[in-house]
C-alpha cells in the first residue's frame, strides 16, 4: 500500500477551492473537498487508476478524475506518491505541471 503525500501546492489548490466555493456555500464547499480527498485515497492501492498526462515527459505524471476536478500526482515509487495539485477542468494545467 502507496503512501500518499500532499505536496503545499496541493493543499493550497484543496484550501483555495474551499475558500471559492464556500462564499456561497460552505457546506458543499465541504463536501467538494472532503469528495476530492477520499478520491485520492484510491490511488494508495491502485496507483496506476489514473491516466498519464501527456503534457509532460514524466510517464508517472497521471490525473485521476473526480467531478470537475483532475488530481494530478506522481509516482515516485510502489510505496510512495505525490499529489501535485488539485484543478478544475477548466484551466489549463500545462501551465502548473511544466
């Protein structure tokens, strides 16, 4: 079983998608997180689930999909991944993964 690792800029991207939706709704702010967080979860037992992320050179580059959002992470070995960032489908990740 992989242990996960929540790198500052993913739990500054999980605390700004918090702040954002909780202005008009903190308890589905609360939900879209906590939503977010257990999905990754998965990805200690299944690490290979998502698909690799093209946009880059790293093969262990992958996104995992929850709602709008794509969790991106890295798999540094069986027993070790990094979450990257948490973002919406909307922006244009290139810009954060490079």
């Amino acid at each position: 079983m992989a242990r996960l690792n929540w790198t500052r800029e993913a739990e500054t991207w999980l605390r700004d998608i918090f702040e954002y939706i909780a202005q008009d709704n903190p308890e589905a702010a609360t939900r879209v997180v906590e939503g977010i967080f257990e999905r990754a979860q998965v990805l200690s037992e299944f690490p290979q689930i998502g698909h690799r992320y093209e946009g880059i050179a790293d093969p262990e580059v992958r996104l995992l999909l929850y709602g709008h959002y794509r969790i991106a992470y890295l798999i540094k070995s069986e027993e070790d991944i990094d979450i990257l960032g948490v973002f919406h489908n909307a922006l244009d990740i290139r810009r954060y993964l490079l």
